[in-house]
C-alpha cells in the first residue's frame, strides 16, 4: 500500500476542516407579492418555512417556494411556522402540500379573529405533528437557535431569554390605537435565528403596541445582522432602531407594503448599511425606493424572483439578486 506523506494529509484535512466550516445559514425570501414566504436553511439541511404566502393563482406561490427549495435541495419542509392567520401568511398552506410534504407545524394557537384555526390549516395539521409555541420556547433547528421572541399577544421577558439592552430610541413614541392591536396581526409570532454570531430577526406583521413592549424601554431582542421588516415595510416605529439592523429585506408587493413612512423609517435605522426590497413600491418612486441594483422585482409583472442570503457562523453574511446576479457580502463585525 502507497503510504500518504504527512504534509498532504495535513493538507487534505485542513481541506476538509475549512469545508465544513463554510457550511452557511441560507434564507431565501420568497416573492408572494406582499405577503409571506422565507425559506431558512441550516448548514445541517433542515428547513423551516416561514409562512406560505396566499392562496390561489393558479398555485403561484407555492410555485415560488417550491423553486427556491429546489434551488436549495430541499425536498421536504421540516417546519413549518404560521407566524399568523392572514391570508397572505397562511393562504398557500394547501397548495404547499400538493409539492413539499410538512413534518411539523407551528403557530401561536387559534386565530383571535375567529376564534379557530383556518380550515384549509387545521386539515394540514392534522396530518402531522402540531405544536403551539409562546413566547421564550425555543424551536428545534440544527445548527440553529430559535427563539420565540413574541406570540399570541404576548412578548419574551427579560426571565426567558431577553437581551436587555437599553434602547435610546423609545422616549416619546406614543402607543397606537389603531383598530390593528385588537386583530391576528397583534398576535405574530416573531422569531429570532441565531447561526454562532449571525443574527436575524422576523417578527411577522407584529403590531406598533407589540413592537413596543418586545423594544422599549429595553430591547429585548439584542443587536441584529438582518431584519425583515414588518407589515411587509408598512409604518412601523423608530423602537426598530434598537435592533440596529445591518441589513433589511423588505417583502412587499408592487402595491402593497412599502410604504414611504415605513420605507422612512428603515432607512433612518442607525448602523443600517443597506436595505433590499422584493419589489419596486409604485406608491413611493424614485425617492422612497432603493436603487434598482437592490430590488428582486421592478415590474410590477415580474417574474417572482427572490432575494438570497447566506451567512457564516462567524456573522458575516452575502445577499444575492438572483434577477441581476449581484451579491454584496457584508464582513463579520
């Protein structure tokens, strides 16, 4: 037998040990046209679908989350995580079943707006396994911490896990009273994703008043790489600031969310090097949109495309456009 030198086995193993440590977190957010579809991917390969966009449309979104699992190799979703029951988050679940079998599923309990849980949801379930989560459980992902940060009108504590970090950005943000606070969207179970130092952070279409108690006066949810803005880019608080998102992804519509006050808002979050959008806002033009080289879709009859991110456990992350093939990697701080 031809014995191997001890330098190239040294060599080959350091290979092999750089290999598995570029293993990455890969989240890819789904075009649903102003709803919500994010596939997360853990180094390990299992999944978690965050929402399934709406229903109908000949099957167009489960469509779009079917191509990105491809893209991704997934074959079968092993949680699935309703954050609440909209139709633009929950809608897509029965055509989701006709392509990607579901293991687990996730949510915060029965819709306060009925009182239940959607049919078309209840028959998926019950097909697997069912589990309601509060605020401060933890989901089980390899390779991934997952923290329910807020769920069913409820916000972590500081007793279950919250950072505590003070937030300067509070004083003066009055609460809402808008008719939203008493509706499904008050009750989004919002999660944070931790991959060793990479931090990201969606908390569904949570509402102003909920926002608030999860961010002031203390941040519980700690500093953060990657932010999905909520209500889809609508109006949201400068309490975000808190998080000191590196980056936003906004998944708005052509015609939904992104909203110039919320798009604002974003921009304005200090320490934010760049936000990217799913579409071009026609309600905001040129002055409240990123530049094109950032936006996955800017026609309104685009063709659904995504926005990728894969990121390192050591915090540094890259977004891909896959419409432009253009990444931009933002170095671990």
């Amino acid at each position: 037998m031809r014995r191997v030198p001890t330098t190239w086995l040294l060599v080959l193993l350091a290979g092999a040990g750089s290999a598995q440590a570029a293993k990455t977190l890969d989240v890819y957010f789904i075009d649903t046209e102003g709803g919500q579809a994010t596939l997360v991917v853990a180094p390990s390969g299992q999944s978690l679908l965050i929402d399934t966009g709406y229903t109908g449309f000949g099957g167009r979104d489960t469509v779009r989350i079917a191509a990105a699992a491809k893209d991704a190799g997934v074959k079968k979703i092993d949680t699935l995580l309703i954050t609440h029951f909209h139709d633009d988050h929950v809608g897509g679940v029965a055509n989701l079943l006709d392509r990607l079998p579901v293991t687990t599923f996730v949510d915060h309990g029965p819709s306060i707006e009925t009182k239940d849980y959607p049919s078309a949801y209840a028959a998926a379930f019950a097909k697997g396994q069912h589990r309601v989560v509060a605020a401060g459980d933890k989901i089980a992902i390899k390779d991934l911490d997952v923290t329910v940060v807020a769920a069913a009108g409820k916000v972590m504590s500081l007793q279950n896990g919250g950072k505590g970090e003070p937030n300067p950005n509070c004083s003066g943000i009055p609460q809402s009273t808008s008719d939203l606070e008493a509706g499904e969207n008050s009750q989004s179970l919002g999660v944070l994703i931790q991959f060793g130092k990479f931090r990201f952070a969606d908390l569904g279409d949570l509402t102003w008043n909920k926002e608030l108690a999860l961010l002031c006066p203390e941040n519980k949810v700690g500093k953060i790489d990657l932010y999905l803005t909520t209500h889809h880019g609508g109006e949201s608080s400068k309490a975000i600031w808190g998080m000191m998102p590196r980056v936003a992804i906004m998944n708005n519509g052509p015609s939904k969310g992104g909203d110039p006050a919320g798009w604002k808002n974003v921009m304005a979050s200090p320490g934010l090097e760049d936000l990217w959008q799913l579409h071009f806002a026609l309600a905001g033009g040129k002055e409240t949109n990123v530049p094109d080289t950032f936006v996955a879709n800017v026609d309104a009859n685009d063709q659904g495309r995504h926005l990728k991110v894969s990121a390192l456990a050591d915090g540094s992350f890259t977004v891909t456009n896959p419409r432009n093939k253009f990444s931009k990697t933002y170095a671990a701080k």
